[in-house]
C-alpha cells in the first residue's frame, strides 16, 4: 500500500539531523504544557512517531520519576522531560490581605489557602532526577541551568533543547 498525499511529505524529510539526534521518526516535539499535557499524551506522541514530552516544572521529583516511570512501561522510545530555569521571588507577606479577607471567607466558606500552585525552577534535585531515569531529551523554560547543572545533564547523555 503506497503513502498518501497527506503523508508523503514526512516520508521526504529533506533533514535527518534532528530525527537522528532524538531517534524520532517524525521531526515533531510535542509541547510539554503543564496542567495540560501528561503521561497519556506524551505515549500518544510517541506512538504516533513524534517526540513525547513530560512537563515537570510543577512536579515534585518523586512524581517525575513516577510518571517517566508509566511513560516506559508503556512505551519504549524516546522521551523529552522539560524543566523551568527561573529565578524565585522573594517571598511576599500577604497577612494584611489575608486579614482583611477574613471575614468574606468566612462568610462565603472560603479555605484560606496558601496560594498559586508552586512553579519549581530546575536543581540539584530535578538534575538528580535525569540521572536516575535518563531520558532521551531535556528541555528547558526561561533559560538554561547554572553551568555545573548543565554539564552535568550532558555529561549523563541526553540532548539538551532550551
């Protein structure tokens, strides 16, 4: 059965270096968009030829391994894991707003809670984190790691996008 004209396009791609740089068979990143993207749609990538990513910017490291983990179980190719490189802020006293909120929370039956979910930037223990489950791919946000960090991702073999 030949290959249709939708598909035929791929079949020519003019430039292997990518695809033989991250052993994908389609030159195709899925986007690793926290809170939306996961395990199903980083297998569903790479089944499909593309390259499957993982967001791990709001993931503790204990739930990266996990999820790189399912990821493996279900799927064996190549994998991106993506990290954030920010700098944190400086921690706000938000107490007088909490005060003077208090009442309506109570009134309406807010949980005082203690805020946004946590963007974590990349670290000693995210870095710890590749070491142990070498992904084919490591992707950064807002920039790149300290250089030790970095060189550390290379030194361990995965091709670094930032």
């Amino acid at each position: 059965m030949g290959i249709d004209a939708e598909h035929r396009h791929m079949v020519g791609w003019p430039n292997r270096r990518f695809l033989d740089l991250v052993g994908t068979e389609h030159p195709i990143i899925q986007a690793p968009m926290a809170n939306v993207a996961g395990v199903d749609l980083c297998v569903a990538a790479g089944q499909g030829g593309a390259l499957g990513s993982l967001p791990c910017g709001l993931m503790m490291p204990e739930i990266v391994r996990a999820q790189v983990s399912e990821v493996r179980q279900r799927f064996d190719g190549p994998i991106n894991i993506n990290f954030l490189c920010h700098k944190m802020p400086e921690a706000a006293d938000d107490s007088a707003w909490r005060a003077l909120l208090a009442p309506y929370y109570a009134e309406f039956g807010v949980i005082d809670a203690p805020g946004a979910t946590l963007r974590l930037p990349f670290d000693e223990q995210y870095c710890a984190v590749i070491e142990g489950v070498r992904p084919e791919v490591v992707s950064f946000h807002f920039g790149l790691p300290d250089d030790a960090l970095l060189n550390r991702v290379k030194a361990n073999g995965e091709v670094v996008i930032g």
